[in-house]
C-alpha cells in the first residue's frame, strides 16, 4: 500500500504541470457572429453593398450611397456552439459549449453636406463558454486513475469608433472606419483528481485563473464602384495597429497524501506577453466583392477575404488563408425581402503546426418587414465544421463543431 500511495502521488503531482496553460483560439475562424440580418442573411457578402450602417465594418465606402439624414440602427442576438472531441483511439468524447446574447451592432448615421458618417458599437465576437470532463482511466502501470475537469470563461471584442464616406465622383466612393478595439479573455480552469480504488487515499486540485487583455486600433479602408445600374464593385483593407496585449495568471495547488499524512499547497502568479506570442484580436485582410441586379427586386453578390498570415508567432500562429462568401437578396413585395448565404469558413490556424484544425462552412437566412421609414428584419445563421487535433504530428481527436445564430434586427431613418 504505501509504494502504491506513493506511486499515485507522484502520478498525480505529474498533472500539475500546465494542463491548459494560456487559452488558444478554439476554432480558429475569422467568420464568427452575425452583424445584422442584411449582410449576415447574405452570409456577410456585402463589400460591393455595404449601403445600410453596417457598411462602416464591411466596406465603409458604401455609406456614401445612404441618402437619409439620419439613421438608427440596432441588433439582438442570441448564438450558441458546441465542440466535440472524440478521441482517436478510444472513442472517447467531452465538449465544449458556448453561448452569446451580446448585442453585434449599434450604429448612428448622420449627414453633413458631403459628407456621410456613422459612428458605431460592434461587438464581432462575445461567448461564454464551458467544459465538464469526466473520465476513468487506466495507466500504463496499471493504476485506475479518476480525473474531473471544469472549464469557464468567457471572451468578448469590443470595436467603437466613427466612420466617413463620400462620393469622389457619380459612380466612385471612399470611406474609412477608425476603430478602437478592445478584447477580454478570462477563464478559470479546476481540476480535481484520485486513485479510483482508493479515492480516500490521495487527492490532488488543481485551480488556474487568466485575465487577458488585448488592445489595438483598426482601420477599414474601402472604395466602392458603380459603373451601371446593374453592377457594383468594392474593395475593402483592414489594417491593424496593436496597442498592448498581456495576461496574468494565478495557479493555486494542493496535494492531499492521507496514507502518510503529507499535506502541501503551493500558490503561484505571473504575467505574460500575448504580443510576443504573436496574439491579435483583428488580422490585416483583403476583400474584393461584386454585386450584379437582376432586377429592381433581385440581386446577387459574392465576396472574397484574404487573411494574411504570420504562421512564425511562437503561440498563435496563422497561415493565410482564402475565404468566399455568396449571397441572394430578393423583394417578394416592395415591403418584403428574402435573403439567403453561404460562405467557407476555413481555419487560418497552421496545418503543420500541432493543435485544432477545423474548416467549416456556413448557411444564413434572412426575412423581414420595411416601411421606407423603418424595417425590422429576422435572420439565422447555421454553421458546422469537421477537423482533428494533433499532438507530435499524430492526429489524437477527432472534432466536430455546430453553431447556430438567431438575430433581430431593427433600423429606423429619421
């Protein structure tokens, strides 16, 4: 009994080593929540629109083909996720979930002569999110080892800031967002385990909180072109400027030996640089769109984004990668639009470094009421991806990942 007490604690003190350590980026996607139910019904296809508030996010250029005075508009939310590990060898699977009723986009539009400009609250990303692991094991010595494990915490990104357009000519515009980001990483991680068989014998916890803050600003540069009444084009920059991103971290552990009657603790803190581990909360992307009107009731866009990536960050690296949206907008009535979208939804995370790799793809959906004066839109947004994690280069997990996202979305021109 007492080599085999021994044994565990060694064992089991063998986890303290960082299980999680600082949190990587679950998914890896650049597409994440619905900004409003006109482009996120289109499936974000909207850098050769982008004539409604939201434009200031997806192609500020567009706002200067807005011809009211003023225009309010706001967002509801609600978005919930679930990942799924299954191990490769054994079959064995836990999740991870996550939800968000964070509002995406609240906007004010005004003009001034030649002048359009709105200035805007857009939350692209927010979820809380939780892992409950449970699992009995056998080691490689032959110990039945039982391991508990609770996973919370929550990230949101914050972008405020104004944005201004205007026409360089009939058929041209230009426009810019200057925004101020802002983004929150906390998450607490517990572990709590023992010797199955003697679970009186040796415990061992294990608690790891991380507050992490990422600051930057971010410039939107577009320019829109509308040659014909038929065709519209645009082009779209995101340039990021990082300001500071840091974290700091307090370990707390315990290991209780009742056999021998050896009890310890040890409590720890340190700070990190998310900077030199190469975080970021926005990418320096490129997009290019097309819009074609079939006719004053219908028309047809496609977008495509290219993120550029730097795959030598030590923790975060990215790979730059392609995505392609789609989108249809058609009036049943004058007062009645139907929307519909697709877009890839490819992971800028490396494919030779080890860690998730999921690539997904995304269908969205629109509907609503507008009375010239206001309009009041419903819009969906399911996405699903497939993938596998990897650890020396062998594939250890398989993942599977479903999102669905409801909207609301209300404006109001005064």
């Amino acid at each position: 009994m007492p080599r085999f007490a021994k044994f565990c604690v060694l064992w089991l003190i063998g986890l303290q080593i960082h299980v999680l350590g600082v949190l990587t980026e679950f998914t890896h996607f650049d597409h994440q929540n619905m900004i409003d139910a006109r482009a996120g019904g289109m499936g974000g296809t909207y850098i050769a629109l982008s004539d409604t508030l939201t434009g200031s996010y997806y192609n500020p250029a567009g706002l200067a083909f807005i011809d009211y005075k003023r225009t309010t508009e706001s967002n509801n939310i609600y978005r919930a996720t679930k990942l799924t590990y299954t191990g490769a060898s054994d079959n064995f699977s836990y999740e991870f979930t996550s939800e968000t009723t964070a509002p995406p986009f609240i906007g004010l539009f005004q003009n001034y002569d030649d002048f359009n400009v709105v200035f805007s609250v857009i939350i692209p990303k927010s979820e809380k999110y939780n892992k409950d692991y449970h699992r009995s094991f056998t080691s490689s010595n032959g110990v039945n080892i039982t391991f508990y494990e609770n996973f919370d915490g929550h990230n949101d990104h914050y972008l405020i800031g104004p944005s201004i357009a205007a026409l360089i000519h009939s058929d041209i515009s230009l426009g810019m967002s200057l925004f101020y980001s802002y983004e929150t990483r906390n998450y607490i991680q517990n572990i709590y385990t023992f010797p199955t068989d003697f679970p009186s014998t040796t415990q061992v916890w294990s608690n790891t909180y991380n507050e992490e803050t990422t600051q930057e600003i971010l410039g939107v540069f577009g320019i829109q072109w509308m040659p014909s009444l038929d065709w519209s084009f645009g082009a779209k920059l995101n340039i990021p400027i990082q300001l500071s991103s840091t974290g700091t971290e307090q370990q707390t552990d315990a290991i209780l030996d009742h056999l021998n009657n050896q009890y310890s603790s040890a409590i720890s803190a340190s700070t990190y640089n998310l900077s030199d581990m190469g975080f970021k909360s926005n990418y320096p992307t490129l997009g290019i769109g097309a819009a074609y009107l079939f006719s004053t009731k219908t028309l047809a866009c496609m977008d495509i984004n290219y993120l550029f990536g730097n795959s030598s960050a030590s923790h975060f690296p990215t790979s730059s990668i392609v995505n392609v949206s789609f989108g249809l907008e058609h009036y049943v009535v004058p007062s009645l639009p139907f929307r519909l979208g697709a877009y890839t939804n490819a992971s800028y995370f490396p494919k030779d470094q080890d860690g998730d790799h999921l690539n997904g793809m995304g269908f969205t959906a629109s509907f609503g009421y507008e009375s010239g004066a206001n309009a009041l839109n419903v819009a969906m947004d399911y996405q699903m991806a497939k993938g596998n994690t990897t650890s020396g280069g062998a594939i250890t997990d398989h993942l599977d990942y479903s999102g669905i996202t409801f909207l609301v979305s209300g404006s109001s021109n005064i």
